[in-house]
C-alpha cells in the first residue's frame, strides 16, 4: 500500500522551528492515518520520504519534537512517524548520542505491541525523562 511522501523540508522546517508542530500536525494527518491503518490491517507498513540535503538533528530539534509530544501538540503516533522518517532516511544524522537516544524514544512504539493497545505513547512522565537527555 502506497502512502504520501513524508517531505524532508517538513521535517527540516519543524525540526528547525520555522514549522510550527500544530501546521506538521495538520501537514501530515492522512499520511499518518493511512500508515496507522495499514498497521493494523497488514501488521507492516511503509514509509516514503522524499530526497533533501544532509540534515543534522540537533538538540534543540529533539527537543522540539519530544517536547510537542509531551505538550500534546503532536500525537505520539504523528512524532511516532516523524522519527520512523528521520531514523529510516540517510538524509538525516544526529548531532551527538543523546539525540539519537531521543529520535529513538520517539520512534520506538514497541509498548504498544507490548500492551496490546493501538493508541498506547509513552507516558509524560517517560517522555519528560526523554527530554532531560537532551539537557
């Protein structure tokens, strides 16, 4: 099954802060849903990105993304995707080993499998102990 193409420049521009985490929300909904569905459906899904520069995630765009989730700007299943993008895409590359254990920790939906529940995230407590990392 064939879903939207993830952009690069969307991850780069909220990563970044020039996208803020409500207009990637809004940006990449269906792309989600339909990943999500597949999921279920198929137990396996695939992501598409498009091609862009090397970009390096640094601290702060950890922390962006960690910190929407903890928030609820992002749903955990939208962060989710992005850092399944950012993780499965040569395009991107982590500033030092707390970034990369933060896109790891986003990117890790295991529990849910764990606790047999589709809509499980990490709680904020969990992701609060995520972003200290980056501290």
């Amino acid at each position: 099954m064939q879903f939207g193409r993830m952009q690069h420049s969307s991850i780069v521009g909220f990563l970044s802060g020039t996208v803020s985490p409500e207009i990637l929300a809004a940006e990449i909904a269906a792309e989600v849903a339909a990943f999500r569905a597949s999921l279920k459906a198929t137990a396996s899904g695939h992501i598409v990105i498009s091609d862009g520069p090397l970009y390096l995630v640094t601290r702060d765009g950890a922390r962006r993304l960690l910190e929407a989730v903890a928030n609820g700007q992002l749903t955990f299943d939208a962060a989710n995707y992005v850092a399944d993008c950012i993780v499965m895409n040569d395009d991107f590359d982590f500033a030092d080993e707390a970034v990369r254990a933060a896109i790891y920790f986003v990117e890790d939906d295991s529990g849910r499998f764990v606790a047999g529940e589709d809509d499980w995230s990490p709680t904020r407590d969990e992701t609060l102990a995520a972003l200290a990392w980056l501290d």
